[in-house]
C-alpha cells in the first residue's frame, strides 16, 4: 500500500520484495504509479500551510511520540530490517534504535528554531530575521539503513514544519511502510507524511522532483543518481541535500594502539556487510606495522561468521541483491588479475549472496577497487612510507564523506584531521554516525548536512524583514 493524504491506497500494480539471503519473497508491494505520486504531492501541499503553522513544541511532541512507538515496537521493527535488508539481527535493533535518536533529536530541535535581530544602520528600524519551512520536500531514501536514512530527513523535515512525500528504494519499502504506519498511530495529520513505494526509483523520482509544489529534494544514495537529481532540480531552482557515495580511508600511523584500530576497522569495514557509505573502503598502514596490522586484521576476518542475519551470532549477513555480487565479482577479480594478493576469501561465485570477507594486499591506486566504492565486505590494503604519503592516498579520491585514522600522537590528530578532505573525521574512532554530529560529506559525497542542529538548516530558509518604528 501507499500512505496517502492519512490513507492507505492500493492498486492493481505490484513489485515483490525478497529477503536478500535467499531471494524468497517476503512481500508484494504496490507499485505508486503517477497519479498516486501526483495525489501524494498534492496532499503535501494542502498539508502544509496548517503543519507550519503550529507550534514548534507541538510537532516536537509528535515526534517525540514517534520515537516511543518506534522503541516499544523494537522487536517487530528489527526483524522486519533483517528480513528485508539482510543484516544480522543485532545490527538491526541497534538501526532501531538509532534511527529513534533522529526523531528523539529533532522534537527537542523542533523547540529551537531561533531567529535573530540585527542591530540596523538606521535609526528608527529593526533587522528581524526568522527561519521558515521551505515548503513540502521528497525525500528519496537507499535501502542499506531503511529506518536510519528515512528518520534522518524525517525528523528534521517534520520539526523545520515541512510536510513530505517519501520514496523508499524498492529493495526496502517495508522499513518505511512500517514507519508511515506509526505516524498514523500517533496522530500526525493527514498529508503531513505521505509514503510512494515504488519499483521503479526514476520514474518516480522524476515525477516528485518535476513538480512545482515540491520546493526541496533531500536525497541519500549512490552518487551518480544524486548527480541526476541535481541537474534535474536545477531547472525550478529547488533546494536539493544529497548524501552520496563515500570512499573512505583508514590510516593506521605507525604510532597507533593497534588493538583500537582492528577493533574500530572491523565496525569500519563490516558493519553492514560492508554497505554502508561510510565503509572504510581503503586501509593505508604506515610501514613500521603494516606486517603486524595486517596479520591481526586477516586473523580476525577470518573468524567472522556469515550467513542469515536472522541466525545467532552470524557477524556479516548477505549483500542486498544479485547486482551487488556482480559488482563485487568485477572488482575483486579485477584486482587480482592485476596483481593483488588474496590474503583472505575468494571472489564471489556468483551462486549465493552471502560473500565471506575478504582482505586484499597489494592494491594499487590504478585498480577500480580502490577508486570506487566497494559496498562489500572486502578490505583492500596499501602500505605508506610516512605521513604525507598517508594523507596524500587518503586523499586520492573524488568522494570526501568521512576519513578515520589512529595515533597517539596528539599534535598528529590534529594536525591530519585538518589536512583529510572529507566532512567527517575519525580519531581512533571507527563509528562516527550520531544523531548529535553533522553528518555529510564534500566533492562527489555530496551537500548539506544531517542531524544536530545544522540539520534543520536544509529544511528552512532564511527571511529578513526590515522594519520601521
Ligand atoms: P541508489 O542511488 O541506487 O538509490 C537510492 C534511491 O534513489 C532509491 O530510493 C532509488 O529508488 C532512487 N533512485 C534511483 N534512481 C533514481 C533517479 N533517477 N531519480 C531519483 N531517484 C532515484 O543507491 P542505493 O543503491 O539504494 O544506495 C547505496 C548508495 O547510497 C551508496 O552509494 C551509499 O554510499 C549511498 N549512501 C549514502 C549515505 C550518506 O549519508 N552519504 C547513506 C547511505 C547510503
């Protein structure tokens, strides 16, 4: 079903949703074809005059709500993750629990929408300054944290005073299926939240981001489509945020504690499977303990257990769909054929979607795999002969999401978190994504930033009213 104007909508076209572990269908889902997309923006629209005009604390507390519910349904929730996503089902309550963080965060933001007054150069008048919803937004989620990325945008839409129309990727419209069946439990208005699952990402996505009464597109997905999204808002001079592909670096200095840095390489690398845009996609070790850092990390690969997400203790679940082993056939094979060494794993063959980890020495800055991002449990690794060496491989790339790296040395935190080009930093730390801290990335990683409080900055525009007295 569709979430429409308060309602559920049906339709005779339908897609089916397969658990990733064994391709069995799990769902049908209705496939929102353009008249419903088109009733969805326009109950957005009539929505929104009324949503804007309540009072923050009131959306706040709706919000509020919605992180409850979300946190008493934790069970149900986490197991719906796993079945549509794959990921082992701790992975998935802790998804649970952190995409309630957005909501939680945002009712308390909601409350906080500050303007300012501006001492003016004129006697006799005042420069006032409000913040001001941007107007009813499509928010156009990827399927590698089907709560997480849709309360990300979510909560900050809602508590800006924006209504939206969102579109979940067709691998996982059941996360957000599950959340829009929230909102109506705790009362959002009709048309505030409205849900367009969808087989068929860019027909769907053309439609919202063509409409004139969409006045903000917020975007989390590969980079290439978000490059499309921002040529096509161009045209009606949309706002448009866009979390976008990552090709993270991990430096290990010679001066690290290397028992934090493998502890905060395997969340780096395998949370997720891999698929996570923040992966650490390449580690660079400084010479001195590439040997020893390499030998631990492959010992501790190795003791991973894959399979299904739902079976106890399994660390690494399946990738998401066929298309994914391809990719990851193509550039492990790739990389082998032209010289890199298989410390641990084997390609994928292609047969199943669970792929065991694998470490791969030897990588060079020619191959697809260290320029891509590999969304896959593959560690690639190179050696650096200094520091400079290491900030120069960290940033020999277009993406520029997030960069982690370990030392001791604290005028060496300092100064290489300075010289990483990337918007998130990790300083001996190997998970940076809170509900408190900016996340987003510059080059090819995108624009604008969600979470914390500059995450409301994408949903509201800045009016200046000058007034005499
Ligand atoms: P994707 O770009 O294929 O799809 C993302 C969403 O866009 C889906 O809902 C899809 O249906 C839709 N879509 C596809 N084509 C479209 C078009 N032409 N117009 C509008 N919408 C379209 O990405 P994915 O495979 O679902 O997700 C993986 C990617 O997402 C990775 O690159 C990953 O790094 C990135 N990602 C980034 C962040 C971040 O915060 N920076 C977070 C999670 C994932």
């Amino acid at each position: 079903m569709a979430y429409i104007d308060g309602r559920w909508v049906d339709q005779a076209r339908r897609f089916e949703v397969r658990d990733p572990f064994d391709g069995a269908v799990i769902a049908s889902v209705t496939d929102s074809d353009d008249a419903m997309v088109d009733a969805a923006i326009d109950a957005a629209a009539r929505a929104f005059p009324a949503w804007r005009s309540r009072p923050g604390p009131e959306r706040g507390a709706l919000l509020g709500q919605l992180a409850v519910r979300m946190l008493a349904d934790e069970p149900r929730l986490a197991e719906l993750c796993t079945r549509e996503n794959g990921k082992p089902i701790a992975e998935a309550i802790a998804e649970v629990r952190y995409a309630a963080t957005f909501l939680a965060w945002f009712a308390g933001e909601s409350e906080r929408i500050y303007g300012e007054t501006i001492p003016s150069s004129h006697p006799g008048q005042r420069i006032t300054v409000v913040r001001e919803p941007v107007g009813p937004c499509a928010l156009i989620t990827p399927w590698n944290f089907p709560y997480a990325m849709l309360t990300r945008k979510l909560g900050a839409a809602l508590a800006a005073g924006c209504t939206v129309v969102a579109k979940p990727a067709a691998q996982t419209p059941l996360g957000a299926l599950a959340i829009a069946e929230l909102c109506h439990e705790v009362g959002v208005p009709p048309g505030v939240v409205n849900l367009v699952p969808s087989a068929d990402g860019a027909r769907t996505g053309d439609r919202l981001i063509g409409s004139r009464q969409i006045r903000k597109v917020s975007f989390t997905g590969s980079t290439a489509v978000g490059q499309l999204i921002l040529r096509s808002c161009a045209d009606d001079i949309k706002r448009v945020s866009l979390e976008l592909g990552g090709n993270a670096p991990f430096v290990v200095f010679g001066d690290a504690d290397l028992d934090a840095a493998l502890r905060g390489a395997l969340v780096a690398k395998f949370r997720n499977s891999g698929q996570t845009c923040v992966a650490a996609n390449r580690f660079i070790l400084e010479a001195p303990i590439a040997e020893t850092f390499t030998h631990r990390l492959v010992a501790a690969v190795a003791a991973l257990k894959v399979g299904r997400g739902s079976d106890a203790g399994v660390n690494l679940g399946p990738v998401i769909d066929d298309a994914a082993v391809a990719k990851l056939q193509k550039l492990v094979g790739d990389a082998v054929q032209r010289g890199a060494k298989l410390l641990h794993g084997a390609p994928p063959d292609g047969r199943s979607r669970v792929v065991a980890p694998i470490v791969l020495a030897g990588v060079t800055r020619d191959m697809a795999i260290w320029r891509e991002e590999i969304f896959g449990p593959v560690a690639t690794l190179r050696t650096a002969s200094d520091e400079a060496d290491a900030i120069a491989q960290a940033n020999d790339t277009d993406a520029g999401l997030v960069a982690y790296f370990y030392s001791r040395d604290g005028a060496r935190q300092n100064r290489v978190a300075e010289l990483l080009e990337a918007g998130m930093v990790g300083i001996n730390e190997g998970l940076v994504s809170t509900a408190q801290a900016p996340f987003g990335g510059i080059k090819h990683s995108g624009q604008g930033r969600e979470g914390s409080r500059h995450g409301l900055d994408d949903y509201t525009s800045l009016k200046y009213i000058a007034q005499r007295f």
